[in-house]
C-alpha cells in the first residue's frame, strides 16, 4: 500500500498546482496552449493589480488618513500575498507548460517534474 502524497496548506496557488499536475497528461498540445498562454496573461493582470493596491494603500498610509484601521491593512496586506503567490504559481505553470510542450515533441507525452 502506498503512502498518499501529502497535500500543503490550502491556498489558491497550491490548487492551482494540484489540478494542474493531474491533467496535464491528458491535455493537448492545443490545451496546453491555451493554458500556457492564459496563465501568463492571468499572472500580468494580478500582478498590475496588485501593484495598484499596493500603491493606493501606500498613498492612504502615507496620507495618515485615518481612514483605514490597523485590521483592514493587515486584511489587505494578507490577500496582496495571497495574489502574488498565485500569480507566482501561474508564472510557474506558464513556464512548466513550455517545458512540457518542449519536450512532448520529443516523446509524445507532456508531463512536469514534481513539486
């Protein structure tokens, strides 16, 4: 009997992964396009955004506004971490999918080392 493979913590990324790994080897190259091509795109739209809500919440900081409490900017702060790990993860997709599609040409199946 074989011992399961440990999940990680649940988060977005780490789900992203997971499915990921269980289907690419039933994607086609036409799929893994599509995939590759979007989790690129997805991962530069988080990014800029993120990057927006750093920069706001910077200038209300900075502004000592008073608008914001100490609880909303930690609560902003932990899903602007949350975004970047996904973005990091579909960036890493992206990248495995290239190597998949690289390599898949060779022996005719795609397929990614584990994380």
């Amino acid at each position: 009997m074989s011992t399961p493979k440990k999940l990680p913590p649940f988060q977005t990324a780490n789900l992203l992964r997971l499915l990921f790994e269980r289907a690419l080897p039933m994607l086609t190259p036409e799929e893994l396009s599509y995939v590759g091509d979007s989790a690129g795109s997805h991962a530069t739209w988080l990014v800029q955004n993120a990057a927006d809500v750093a920069e706001t919440l910077g200038c209300q900081i900075s502004a000592q506004s008073g608008d914001m409490s100490s609880s909303d900017i930690a609560t902003t702060l932990f899903h602007f971490v949350d975004v970047l790990r996904e973005a990091a993860e579909l960036q890493s997709i992206g990248s495995d999918i290239h190597t998949a599609r690289k390599y898949a040409a060779s022996d005719g199946v795609a397929s990614t080392s584990p994380r």
